[in-house]
C-alpha cells in the first residue's frame, strides 16, 4: 500500500512539474492561432494597405491591432469585400498575374480563427515583421524622366472628395519608346486616393485629343498599385510634344496636407523599335447612357471591333459611383461564336483594379473580333455609394455622373504571329491534358 502510495505521489509531482514548465499560452491541438495562423495572410494579403500612415482605416500589423476588428475581418472576407478583387475566376480568364484575392482556405483559417474566439498564441510562432517598400522608391527601375506636379495640391482638413486635372509639359523633343512606366504620390500619401496620367497631343487628328479632353489613358496609381513593365519587346509610344495629365483624386484626412504626384519614365534606348507597341483604350464605350432615377440593373452596351489580331493583356471596368457590374465578350468574326473573357459582378468605384491576365491565358483573337462590353448600373437607394438615387444621369466626367466602358490593354499581331501562337497554346494544351 505504501509502494503505491510512493507511485501516485511521483506521478501528481511530475504532473505539477511539468505543468509549470508549460508555456502559459499552450495552444489547444487544432486551434487556429493569430500567430501562427492569421498573421501571415495579413502580411501577405491585407498589410500592404493597413498599416500606419496609409489609407486604410485601421493597422493590422499585430495581434493588438487586429483584435479588436476580428469580426469585422471575418466579414468583409467571408463576402470577398477585402481584400479589393471583385473579379469573376469562375467565369472566363481564371488566373492572374496581380491577383490578391484569398484563397477559400485562407478564407477559413479567418473564420476559424474568429469563431474560435481570436485567440493570440505562441509569440514564438509570429512571423518577423514585413518590411515595406519606401515611399520614395520606385518599383520600376531607376527612371529616365520623372514627371511632376508644378506646385503642390493643398487639401483641407475637412472638404468633399475632389478630382484635379493638371496638365504638365516634359518637353519631349523626340518620339520614344517606353518600356516601364509608374504613377505615385510623391508628398501626402494618405490623401492620394488615385492619380490617373494620360497622354495628350493636340496635333490635327489625334485621336486621344478628339475623344477625350484628358488624353490616352497611361497608367494609374491605386492602393497597393506599383509600376508597369512591358513584356519583352512590346513598348508604348511618346511622341514629341507630348504633354502628360495628371488627374488626382483627393481625399482630406483631417489636417490640412500638401499633395504631389510624379510619373516615371523608362525608356528604351533611342533608335529601339519594338516588336509590339501596346495599346491601353477604352473598349465599348457607351456615351449614351440614360440611367432613370430610383432603378436598378439599368444595363447599357458597348462595342469596339480589333481591325487585326491581338494579344489581350489586361481589363479593367470603368464606371462611376452607381456601377454594380460590367462583363467583356468576344463575339468573334461572323458572329458564330460568343466567348466571354471577364466579369466582375461586385463593382467598386473606390477601387480601380486593373486585371492582368496570366501569359498563358491572355485571349488571342484573330481579326475582325468585336469586343462587346456590357455593363449595369444601381441608381436607387440601395446602392450606399449612390449620392442621390432621385437624379437623372446621363455620361459625364463628373462623378455624379457616370460612365461604361473598360480600359483594355492589347498589342496587335501579324496573321502569321497569330497563327503561331494559337497553335503552341494549342501544342501546350494538348501536352497538359497528357500529362
């Protein structure tokens, strides 16, 4: 009796040991844990925005910051509002090179991590912190030309949101050849919401000067945007004379801020001609649009016909603050086959998200392809972003008007390029299959 009396107390006493030699933070086997679990998506997906200083509401860098916002981040991606990427991957072009959307098991391990009561975790299971790219860096390489603002753009502590339209010679004195290109502020980076640049030329017959007063679209700056580098060989050209639009969307933040944008350039070497010159247009642009007050699903098209082969790099939907969706189809010549390229069914106007689709899925469409856009729009009070359901609206530059269009990125091919390269995607298709 007394042997197993002996037993039971070295085993209660080794127990009691090894319980204070546990960590004080033991984790239950199963549980999903912010440490371990949760702060990598952030970093990965979420932080690029929320973290101090930058647009976003909130900072999610720690536990501390996070905590609190818990159900809100179950939320927002349990409905695929954040991270912003409101294309259709079921519908179309499927894979994107840019894509920031979540997987469905990254989606879970959130909900998990939620409905488990958010718990913190293993400190030593945190990831190091991410470290951020410096504001003043380009993502380009170093640039040959850096255009900019004239003088600074004041925002007021407190005033509406207000969209600014500057026009800037770089006196370009020769055509050129661009083979990387990057829109960024360059002081008041939390009251930048946007920065659009375009190229304008007021030459007889340019067609950017008669379609639009701003210009041919360039590039643009967006939340968690960086530059854009053409693929090899393929180019956009500058002419001599060119002058450069800045369109700024500002947003006051609660204390006055001085503003500035700037564009950079790369250039190819001079004398470079490029085997493609890519083209960023609007596509289906519809000028007519009628949107009566207090409907919804007003639906409205578009078409624009490619007059020779083309690669489609890239879509992105335009519309303003009651758009809800916009799909891009490709009806192809003669019209006997219809294929719809994208979709994106949950527009936001507060994000302008270019899609740019895998190299291995960018639509080839031979000649004589018509692009038809179709887009909808929500003019009731439904739509939280509508500033008054009761309007009439009709196209316009305004925001409170609207537009419908979607800028596409393409650069055409010659017959025998497009050949060739519908039959090495078809080569590559058949080997996938036996594979």
């Amino acid at each position: 009796m007394r042997a197993i009396l002996i037993v039971v107390i070295v085993v209660m006493a080794t127990l009691v040991t090894a319980g204070a030699q546990a960590p004080a933070n033991t984790v239950a086997q199963g549980q999903v844990t912010f440490t371990r679990d949760v702060a990598p998506i952030l970093q990965n997906r979420c932080q690029v925005c929320h973290r101090p200083d930058t647009f976003a509401p909130m900072s999610l860098l720690t536990y501390e910051d996070a905590r609190p916002w818990a159900r809100a981040i179950k939320e927002k991606v349990v409905i695929r509002e954040m991270p912003p990427w409101y294309i259709d991957k079921n519908v179309g072009v499927r894979h994107f090179t840019n894509d920031v959307s979540l997987s469905d098991e990254e989606i879970a391990t959130i909900v998990k991590w939620v409905d488990g009561g958010a718990p913190k975790g293993n400190l030593a299971d945190m990831p190091a912190p991410r470290q951020f790219e410096d504001l003043d860096k380009w993502h380009i390489a170093p640039p040959d030309l850096v255009v900019q603002l004239p003088k600074d753009l004041v925002v007021a502590a407190k005033a509406p949101d207000r969209w600014v339209d500057v026009l800037v010679d770089p006196g370009l004195k020769e055509d050129r050849y661009l083979r990387a290109i990057e829109t960024k502020p360059t002081k008041g980076f939390r009251v930048v919401h946007h920065a659009v640049t375009s190229l304008k030329n007021d030459e007889a017959g340019d067609p950017a000067a008669d379609a639009d007063p701003t210009g041919n679209f360039l590039n643009e700056y967006a939340l968690g945007k960086n530059g854009d580098v053409f693929p090899d060989g393929a180019a956009r050209l500058i002419k001599a004379g060119t002058k450069i639009n800045f369109n700024v969307h500002l947003h006051s933040i609660g204390q006055e801020t001085a503003a500035n944008v700037a564009l950079g350039v790369k250039f190819y070497p001079k004398g470079f001609v490029p085997k493609h010159v890519e083209l960023t247009e609007r596509i289906g642009r519809n000028q007519d649009l009628d949107i009566p007050p207090n409907t919804d699903n007003v639906r409205s098209e578009g078409y624009t016909t490619l007059t020779k082969p083309a690669r489609i790099l890239s879509f992105q939907p335009h519309m303003h603050n009651r758009g809800k969706a916009q799909c891009m189809e490709a009806i192809y010549p003669g019209g006997q086959k219809v294929e719809t390229l994208s979709c994106v069914s949950n527009y936001r106007f507060a994000w302008h998200l270019v899609y740019l689709y895998n190299e291995g899925e960018q639509p080839l469409l031979p000649a004589g392809t018509t692009l038809h856009v179709v887009s909808w729009h929500n003019n009731t009070a439904s739509n939280k972003f509508n500033p008054d359901p009761d309007a009439l609206v009709t196209y316009g530059q305004r925001t409170i008007d609207d537009m419908a269009f979607a800028w596409v990125s393409y650069y055409y091919l010659s017959d025998e390029e497009f050949k060739q390269q519908v039959e090495a995607r078809k080569a590559k298709q058949r080997n996938t299959t036996n594979e």
